[in-house]
C-alpha cells in the first residue's frame, strides 16, 4: 500500500512545501520525502532549513531561505523552479489578543503572512505555469477558520477564514486543468508555534484535557498531506479535512 | 510608571466592574469578571502600554493590583 507504487506513493512528484523550517512543514518535508517527493522547501531561517534538509530521505531536494511577505524575491524564487506536482503551504503566523485591544499592524501582520502572501505565491505559480496537469495544492488553515471559537484568537481566525474561503474558489477555477485543491484543519498541534500563544504551560496542559485523544503530533497532519498529494485522493477536491482529536465531538 | 496610574489603567480594563471597585489593595483574582479572557486582556494591556511581557502564571502568583504593579515595575 504505502510502497514506490501504492496510492500513497509520491514517488516521482516533486512538491513545494512552505515553512519547512519548524512544525507542521518540517514533518511534512520529512514524511513526503520518505515517500519518494523530491522537495523544495522554504522558510526564512536557513539555519533550520537546512536542519530540515539533513532529515529529509532520498535525493533530489533543494531549498531556499526566503520571506515570503518580500513580493519581488518570492516572484523571483518561483520563476527559478521547476514545475511542481504539489504545493503545500504550511507557513504562517499566530498572534493572541483579545478583539478589543487589536491593533491594525496586528491585523496587517497576521493577514500578510496568513493571506496576502500565500495568495500571491499561488497567483505566481498560475501565472508561470509551474503546476503539471494533476497537481495538488494543500493549504494548512485551522479549526479556527470558523469552526471553534477561542478567546484572542480573532484575527488569526479571520485569515485561516480567508485562506478556506479562497481555497475553495480555487478548488473550481482549476478543476479543468485536473488540479485539486484542499484544505486541513487543525485542532492544537505540538509545535513552537505554541509558545506564541501568550497563554502559559499550565493553560495548555487543561485545554489539552478537552481533547478525547490529547493535542496532535506534527506528523498526524503530514499523513493527512501525504493522502491529499498522493493518488489515493484523485476524487478529492474543495474539501475541508478536519483533524481535531475528537475536540469537536460535543 | 507609577502605581495610581497604573491601578487606573488597569481598573479601565474591565468591563463589568466598576473602576470604584479596584484600588492598590484589590485582590484581583477574586473579581467575579477575572477569567482566562482577562487575563489575556491584561497581559496583551501590560504589553501594548509598558512594552513588558507577563505571563498568565505570573498573573496568578501576583495577589494585588499593587503585587502586580511592583512585578512589572522590576521587569
Ligand atoms: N500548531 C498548531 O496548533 C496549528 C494548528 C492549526 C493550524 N496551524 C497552522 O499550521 C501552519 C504551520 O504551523 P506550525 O505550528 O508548524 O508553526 P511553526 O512551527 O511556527 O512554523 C511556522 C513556519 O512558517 C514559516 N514562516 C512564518 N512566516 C514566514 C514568512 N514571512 N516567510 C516564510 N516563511 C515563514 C516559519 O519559518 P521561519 O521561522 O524560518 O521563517 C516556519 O517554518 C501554520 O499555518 C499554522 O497557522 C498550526
């Protein structure tokens, strides 16, 4: 099943994954290239790029440190590469704070991270025709994105909305070139994205209690990337997979 | 920084006590609207006005405003 050739192999894809550097987007690297992807990986560290670089399995991968809030280096690195089977982006940023003392660089700097960016890659990629017919797009979004509801949490919120909300527009603009388009949505994943949610230890430990199987594991939303890339989701397309520990059971 | 000031500033944060109601000596965790929203509005308040970073438990481990102010003070 999970061999060179099962529906899960991503051998032969080569696939751009963004905020490769920590997290979510590291594991991810990690797991794809364990199943054949040769890499692009991104993020502004090259330090902890190249960390990432020094895990990944197989050959084939390349990387490059770059801020993607920076419009002419991001249109310059995607005119560089090849054409992709797969996009995942994982990049993004979280800020708590409370709806009433927002101020707007907070929303600005959420948003231009959270949306602006990614949507701009995505025009770039369309633009120089760097994804092969049969490619697929992952966007990491969130439970925040209009499914649970956290204090200080609206404007992060409100770009995983956005980022949700034009993935799905997308999933049908590029349906007649056979490319799928999907989105995941996390519950609380152990990551150092925690550590900026300004609340402390002992706070995360109680909210992990209200999930029936504990927070997730980088890897738990890797797999969930892997199946989007691979074959064995050629159906799948516009869809919001939901990936919570059982959080919103009740 | 200065403590009247600063128990004004912090009394303004809340929105279902009256500002009356908060002096030096309050023990604020004991205030019937003291939640984990106001502890995030205090901390990203401590931030945003002092340029000082509070943690939640730091929060809990102070008892008055004025425990608060002399732990923000040092910092
Ligand atoms: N952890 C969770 O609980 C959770 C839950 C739901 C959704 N998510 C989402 O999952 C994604 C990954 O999160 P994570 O938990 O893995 O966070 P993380 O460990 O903080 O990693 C974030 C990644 O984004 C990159 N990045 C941030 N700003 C960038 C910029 N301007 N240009 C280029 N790269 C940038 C970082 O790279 P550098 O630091 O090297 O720039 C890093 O590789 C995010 O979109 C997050 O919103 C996370």
């Amino acid at each position: 099943m999970i061999g060179e050739n099962g529906p899960f192999s991503l051998s032969g894809k080569k696939i751009l994954i963004t905020g490769a550097s920590s997290g979510i987007g590291r594991s991810c690297a990690i797991e794809c290239s364990k199943l054949g992807a040769a890499l692009i990986i991104t993020g502004r560290n090259s330090e902890r790029l190249e960390e990432t670089m020094a895990m990944l399995s197989g050959y084939g991968h390349l990387f490059k440190a770059l801020d993607l809030n920076d419009g002419d280096a991001t249109s310059g690195f995607i005119s560089d590469i090849s054409n992709l089977d797969g996009v995942v982006y994982c990049a993004g940023i979280q800020k708590t704070c409370p709806s009433k003392l927002i101020q707007r660089a907070d929303i600005e700097a959420v948003f231009e991270t959270n949306f602006f960016s990614i949507a701009n890659i995505n025009s770039l990629l369309l633009k120089k025709k760097k994804l092969n017919k049969g490619a697929s797009i992952v966007f990491i979004s969130s439970t925040a994105a209009g499914i649970v509801a956290e204090s200080g949490n609206a404007v992060y919120s409100a770009s995983k909305g956005a980022i949700t909300s034009f993935a799905k527009v997308l999933a049908l603009e590029l349906s007649h070139q056979k490319i799928r388009v999907n989105c995941i949505l996390p519950a609380m994943v152990k990551t150092p994205l925690l550590e900026t949610i300004s609340v402390d230890k002992e706070q995360l430990e109680l909210d992990e209690k209200r999930y029936p199987f504990g927070y997730g594991s980088p890897e738990d939303v890797a797999y969930a990337v892997i199946y989007l890339l691979s074959h064995a989701a050629k159906w799948v397309t516009g869809t919001n997979l939901l990936l919570d520990g059982g959080l919103t059971l009740r | 920084m200065e403590l009247q000031d600063f128990v004004k500033k912090f009394a303004d944060q809340f929105d279902n006590t009256d500002p009356e109601e908060i002096t030096a000596s309050t023990r604020y965790q004991e205030l019937e609207e003291w939640s984990s929203l106001t502890i995030l509005v205090v901390i990203t308040f401590v931030t945003t006005e002092y340029g000082k970073a509070v943690t939640g438990a730091e929060l809990r481990s102070c008892e008055t405003v004025e425990d608060l102010y002399n732990l923000i003070a040092t910092k």
